[in-house]
C-alpha cells in the first residue's frame, strides 16, 4: 500500500514544481541623466511644440504636444512636469487664423461626390479659449510652444498684441518673449524655432516674399540661444524641416487632370498653338505663369508642387487648371522650391554651427522628416507623409498628429542621450494616436 | 533516495554529450518514457510510443499495448523594448499537447507483425500577448494546432532488424490575430482575424538495428507536411468608413511542417541502466515565407509575403534510465537545439532561441497489465533582435516548464 501511494506523491511534487513556474523577471536599464541638470526644463518653439494640429490649439492636441511627450519621459530622470498654458478641455479650440480645427468627416463635392475629407469642426473657433490670460506667477508656464511663432518676434515687446496665443501666457503683455525665458532661469531647454520663418513663403505659393535673409536669420538664431545659455544652461536645439515633403504640398498630383475622348481634342485644338498637347488619361494641369508666353500660362512640371489649398471644388467642376490655369498662389514652382531649398539648407548649417558653438545637442529635424517622406516602419507600423493615410501628420498637412509627435519626440530623446550621455527612455509612438477615421 | 542522488550525478557527468531539442513551433512531447531522457529514444522500443519514434522500433513489441499521454506546457515570454525600456509578458494558455497509441501485436505465423495507430501533436503554438503590448500591429495571437494520425506496420526481419512506416493524416487550424493601426472616433484601433483549418499528408518511417545484446542503433525520417488553408477566415474590424477596404472573406494560406531525420543510439550495459541519443536533422529550410492570399483584395487589403528564412539545423538530445526495481525506473536527460530562426527574423509569434533544456521522469509498473509514466521538462531561453520586417527591437525571454503523464495498458 506504501508504494502504491508513492507516484501519487511524486506527481504531486512534480504539479507543484508547475504551478511554481517562475516567470522570467524585469531587468530592463534604469533611466539615467548623465550630464543634464534637469532642475528646470523649458519647451520654446512654434505651435509643433506646443500641440498645434489638425489647423487648430486644443486641450487634446496639447496633451500630444511635442512638449508634453518630452516633458514625461524627462519626468523619469527627475525633471520638473511640464507647467502648460491649457486650453479648456471643454472648447473646441482655435486656429491661428480664427478656424475651427479639422477632423476627418464626410464632404459632398460640387459633383455630389461623398468622400472623406478634412472639415471644420464648427463654422468659426473658440475665440474665448484664448482671449483670457492664464499667467498665474506663482506657477510659472515652462512650455512655450506659441502657434505661429517666428524666430524674429523674441525680442519683439509688442508679440502679445499681435499673438493672442502668447498674449494670454505671458507675465505683462510688452515683456518680450525672451525676456519671459529668461526670467524661468532654465538649466535645460529645447528649442524648435524657424519653421513658420519658412511656412508663411511655402504656403502662398512663393508669393508672400519672407523668407529672411542669412544674416538676419542668424543674428536672431544666436541671440535667442546666446541669452538661452547665459546662465550655463544646457539645450536641444532642432533643424528646419525641408516643408515641400510634407503632404500640404505633396497630395494633390501634379499630372490630376484625366482626360477621355471628349475632351481631349477640345483642349488640343485650344493649346496646340502654344505648343501644348494634350493625351487620354492624365496630363498636367495648367498653371499660370508669366515668363511662359504672352498668354502667361504653361503645363505644370513634375517637379512642381500643388498646395492643399487649391479649391478642388473649382478643379472638378469649374475648369480650374484646365481652361483657368491654377494661380501662383496655389503652386511652388521650381524656382521657388528651389529658393525655398535653399534656404533651408543655409539656415540649417548655421543651427549646425551654432550647435557645435554652445555645445548643444542637435535634433535633425530635416532628417526626421524626410524619413518619414522615404516611410519606414516601426513595431509592425508604416509610417509615411502620405496624407491622413501615412499615419504621422495631422489633417492640416503641416503640423503633426499625436503619433508623429511622439516619433520627433523619440528624435529629440535620441540626440540629447547621444550628446548628454544620459539614457532617457523613448516613447512608445504606438500608444498615441493617429488620424481617426468615422 | 540513493538512486536519485547517483542519477543527478551521472547526469552532470554526461552533460556535454548530452543534447536534444525542441524548435522553432515544433512540440516535443510525444513519449512519457523518452521525455524523461531528454525527448530521445528512437533507438529502442519503450512503448507503443515507437509508432511515433521510430517505426521501426515497433516491430520489437511482443505484447499489445495502449498508451494515452498529456502534458501540460507552462510557457512564459518577457519582451523587453530596447528602446522605451519597457516590458510585457505573454498570457499563453496552458498548451496541452497530448498522445495516444495503440499497439496490436499478432501472434503464432503472424508473429513478426506489428500493427498500431498514433494519434498525436508535433507542431503547435499558442501565443497571446498582453492586448496591449508595443508589439500589438505585429502580432496580438497565434492559436496553431496540428493533429497527426498515423496508421503504421513495422515488422520484424530478425532477431536484430525490425522497420516500421506509416501514413500521416495531418489534420490541423490556424488563428492569426493582430491589431490595425487605424483608429475609429473613439480612438479604438482596427483588429484582424484570420482563422482556419487546415489539412496535409506526410508518412514516417524507421529501421531498428540491434548491433549486440548491449548496442542497438535506430534511424527514422517523418516527412515534411505541407499543411494548406483553402478557405479560411478573415475577418476585421475597422472605422466604418474603411470597411470597403477591408472586406471580410476568405484567405488561403500554407504553412510547411518539416521533416526530421533521426539517428538514435541506445547503449544497455546492463539490466538496471541505458543510455540513449538522439542526433535530429530538421529541414526547417522549407519555412521560407510565410504568406496570405486573400480573395478579395483592395488598395488597403493586399495580399501579404512575411519572409521566415528558416534554416534546416541540427539537434542533440540524450538521457538514462535506472531501472531501480521491478516497479520503479528513473529518468534523467537534457538536449540542445540550434534555432532555426535567423537573426532579423525573430517574431513575437516564435520568439525562439538556441535552447538547452533538461528532464526527468519515472515509471511505475503496477503490474503485468498496468503502468504510469511521468516527466518534467524545463527550459530557459533568451533573444535579443531587430526584426527586419516589423522593426521591432527587444529582447525574449521565454521560460517554460512541462509536467506530463501517461497511462500504459498491455496485455
């Protein structure tokens, strides 16, 4: 009987062994600050920093800032959290130019047509999210990512005037936004700045003439991060992004226009004189261009960008870019690529430079986005600068989603360990979201 | 108690002659007595087991036999993100992979014949992911599951040589699920379900040669099983808005089981002891692509190509038995697989890895009749990569641990 009970109790040895199944235990690397003093961090830039998107400054987009994204994983080597101007929660927000922002919906089109498209989240924005100040001294803000915000207004005493995004963060409405950084006496800031320098020329087709100059553009670069690094603080300054990759200026196809069999003749026998020809299928559009002939009107090249802002509406029905060439405004031409190429180009090794000379980490924004321009995958996600289906930009084609947020976010991360020795862990850019689809 | 501390002993005495292996999804555990030994034993006949060992080793049977076997896999992955650091763990289901053999042993003129029927589960993998891991658009669950029956003969030539061949009936489902990066208006993101069964054939066959009253030598050769998915399940779920794009419907879709070439070696000095090893070849190299066709395709639903580039390796597993009384035998062994997963290929599905394992196990025979085996199988492995495919960069940690049991009648 004594053994007949034995395998009983071995099986029983060998169940609990089992059910002990110890699972493999957490050693993952803690987060480090290596070099940084992150008493106090500061978030400066444009509306990318500070959760500008879908054309618009909301509660929500600010939670998905560039500035907030970076603000918690520097929580985890002991930095400050992130002190942000909020937009209530409950307002739809506003933007720069008075809007509702966008989301994705349903649009009818001159045809009748319904296909998702961006639209308006209301006829006009929340203007009273901005109109009151928020300033509080004994809390003072450390993000100050100011939709619209160009390099040559830091010293500008009148910016609350004329930004009421600033306006309603700043101590006294003619202290200069340097001076405001200033007094937060940061001992780490990161600082994306000059992409509205080059969006205001990209975006009206070349025809508002600001780009500024190299001198002018440099002057103001140093002064900003002279004054910024005064007190020995450390910083992450970032690259100008070539914007002509962004789907703002990449979704509308240069050769759009489709022409069948009755069409097509028409329009050879209107522009065959010009030395213009026309085939079955797609063809380019007509643009307006007054070195062309004396008509001022040629075919768009390929090389050549459409904006997001040409009205399709006139395309599809109102003979825009076939019989009324596509005005000035609503292209980038190759000189003006070109122009605007270059300058990014200049401006960008100067921020290289001046990198080198403070001894700064450097984000290569330009790269970051031209990545994205190229797709690449991360953790089974393509990510692309395709419009709304790539996955990273908002519906304004410009500023980022929540997701692409967090990819730049984990390119700021990257430069700042290279430089700082310091192992702060990148995001997860999959747990934010992307375009949300009806 | 002294039997066990020779046993442990010798064990650690042998280890590095002593390797087996359990790869890629491959599951191991098909025989009680050889999982006691470190999942080797092609070169002698324990049990009606051999139906599936080696064929061959069946036609040394001199009685008939039923053996019905389970064993439970406890099996734990850790992921640990490279770049945010952070950690998530699998919630498998416990696997229960399970075998039965039946054994039918003629007499008189028909002597030298054997003929028997295995039912059992060499391939198979259930892996679920925490629902919200950082890997979740690559892989949230994998159910694969394979059923083989195998109808055999084996026959005795001579006193020493005995070869044994079956047919295989593979009879098995597939269920593939991930999350889509697309997000409905709540922010809910997208699902995808591919689910469906599967069928295939192989055959298995083996030759047993005993060299002398000590030394007996086996090879044995299971076919690759090509198991195909007609008419599959897919399924998903999106924004409304999309679901034009992703039609639900059908899929077709292969998945190729390889084949292992075995030689086992079975060394008896004397009545209380043996020593077994087993040298496996699997040609896991037909696991080149993993593929999806589906029937209807959009712009957004195309049909995909995963590469696996599986390479064919080698593993070595081994072990002894005491046969410490008429009731008790003791088991003790080990093995070590190479991984046939590539570096760049490595997936959340088989986080696999060159693996070292160890066993043991006993028997108690009851009686002429009845007997109970049992075996623990543990292993340790890790991995870390950057799959080319997904990006995605992490370490595995797979830990598991396998009781099982088996009940022998024989008469």
């Amino acid at each position: 009987m004594v053994m007949n009970k034995q395998p009983f109790l071995l099986l029983a040895v060998f169940a609990t062994l089992a059910l002990l199944s110890c699972e493999p235990k957490v050693k993952s690397q803690l987060p480090s600050k290596g070099e940084l003093d992150v008493t106090k961090v500061v978030y400066i830039g444009d509306g990318q920093m500070g959760g500008y998107m879908n054309d618009g400054l909301k509660n929500e987009g600010q939670k998905n800032s560039l500035a907030n994204i970076l603000a918690a994983q520097f929580e985890l080597i002991g930095s400050n959290p992130a002190n942000i101007p909020w937009i209530n929660s409950a307002s739809i927000g506003i933007s720069t130019t008075g809007l509702a922002p966008l989301h994705l919906g349903y649009k009818t089109d001159c045809q009748g047509n319904v296909s998702l498209s961006p639209i308006r989240d209301a006829s006009i924005g929340d203007l009273s999210s901005i109109s009151q100040s928020c300033y509080n001294a004994n809390s003072p803000f450390t993000v100050f990512g100011i939709p619209g915000l160009k390099l040559n207004q830091f010293t500008n005493t009148s910016l609350a005037g004329t930004n009421a995004f600033y306006n309603r963060m700043c101590a006294t409405p003619n202290t200069s936004l340097l001076d405001e950084l200033l007094a937060q006496n940061a001992t780490f800031f990161q600082l994306y700045i000059g992409l509205e320098d080059v969006l205001d020329y990209a975006k009206s087709g070349g025809t508002h003439e600001t780009l500024p100059s190299d001198l002018l553009f440099q002057q103001n670069y140093e002064q900003v991060v002279q004054n910024l690094t005064a007190n020995g603080a450390k910083g992450a300054i970032a690259t100008i992004p070539d914007v002509s990759q962004m789907p703002y200026f990449t979704t509308i196809p240069w050769n759009g226009l489709t022409l069948d069999n009755s069409n097509v003749g028409t329009l050879n026998n209107i522009y065959n004189p010009l030395g213009f020809y026309f085939q079955l299928g797609a063809n380019p559009f007509m643009m307006v261009d007054s070195s062309a002939n004396m008509f001022a009107v040629r075919q768009i090249q390929s090389s050549e960008l459409l904006l997001l802002s040409l009205p399709l509406d006139s395309v599809k029905c109102n003979q825009m870019g076939v019989l009324f060439p596509i005005r000035d405004e609503f292209v980038l031409d190759a000189n003006e690529l070109s122009m605007l190429r270059g300058k990014i180009q200049s401006y960008n090794n100067f921020i290289r430079q001046i990198a080198q000379t403070y001894n700064l980490a450097l984000v290569n924004t330009d790269q970051f986005v031209s990545n994205l321009a190229d797709g690449f995958t991360y953790n089974g996600v393509s990510m692309s600068a395709k419009f709304v289906s790539g996955g990273a930009y908002s519906l304004d084609g410009i500023y980022l989603n929540p997701r692409g947020n967090a990819h730049f976010a984990n390119a700021f991360i990257k430069a700042i360990n290279q430089k700082y020795h310091s192992t702060i862990p990148e995001v997860n850019a999959n747990k934010f979201d992307g375009v949300r689809f009806p | 108690m002294n039997s066990f501390i020779k046993i442990i002993f010798l064990f650690f005495g042998l280890q590095v002659g002593v390797f087996s292996y359990g790869q890629g999804f491959q599951v191991n555990f098909q025989g009680q007595k050889q999982q006691g030994m470190g999942c080797a034993g092609a070169a002698l006949n324990l049990d009606a087991s051999s139906l599936f060992f080696n064929p061959g080793a069946s036609a040394f049977a001199n009685k008939s036999e039923v053996n019905l076997a389970g064993t439970t896999i406890f099996a734990h992955v850790l992921y640990t993100d490279s770049t945010t650091q952070t950690s998530f763990r699998t919630q498998n289901p416990v696997g229960t992979p399970f075998s039965a053999y039946g054994l039918y042993h003629f007499k008189k003129s028909l002597e030298p014949l054997s003929i028997g029927l295995a039912v059992y589960t060499p391939f198979g993998s259930t892996v679920q992911w925490d629902p919200n891991w950082i890997g979740r658009f690559a892989l949230t669950r994998l159910s694969l599951k394979a059923i083989f029956f195998q109808p055999t003969f084996s026959y005795r030539i001579s006193e020493r040589f005995g070869l044994g061949a079956g047919f295989v009936l593979s009879n098995g489902s597939v269920n593939l699920q991930k999350d889509i990066p697309i997000q409905d208006s709540l922010g809910q993101f997208g699902h995808a379900e591919l689910a469906g069964k599967a069928i295939g054939f192989g055959y298995n066959g083996g030759i047993l040669y005993h060299v002398n009253h000590k030394f007996s030598m086996g090879l044995s050769y299971r076919s690759k099983v090509n198991m195909s998915v007609n008419n599959g399940n897919a399924s998903f779920t999106v924004p409304s808005a999309l679901v034009s794009s992703f039609p639900n419907g059908t899929f077709s879709s292969q998945l190729p089981l390889p084949s292992v070439l075995t030689l086992g070696l079975c060394f008896t000095p004397n009545a209380k002891w043996s020593f077994v090893l087993d040298i496996n070849r699997v040609n896991w190299k037909v696991y080149d692509t993993l593929a999806f066709d589906y029937a209807q395709n959009t712009s957004a639903l195309g049909d995909t190509k995963s590469a696996r580039n599986y390479k064919s390796i080698c593993a070595f597993r081994g072990g002894a038995a005491y046969t410490a009384t008429k009731k008790w035998t003791f088991r003790l062994g080990g093995g070590f697989g190479f991984t046939p997963v590539q570096s760049g290929y490595v997936t959340p599905e088989t986080p696999d890895a060159n693996r070292l394992y160890g066993t043991c196990g006993f028997s108690f025979t009851a009686n002429h009749h009845f007997s109970i085996d049992a075996s623990l199988y543990a292993t340790r492995m890790q991995r870390t990569d950057k799959n080319l495919e997904t990006q995605l960069n992490g370490t595995f940690t797979t830990m598991a641990f396998a009781p099982g049991i088996s009940l022998n009648y024989r008469w």
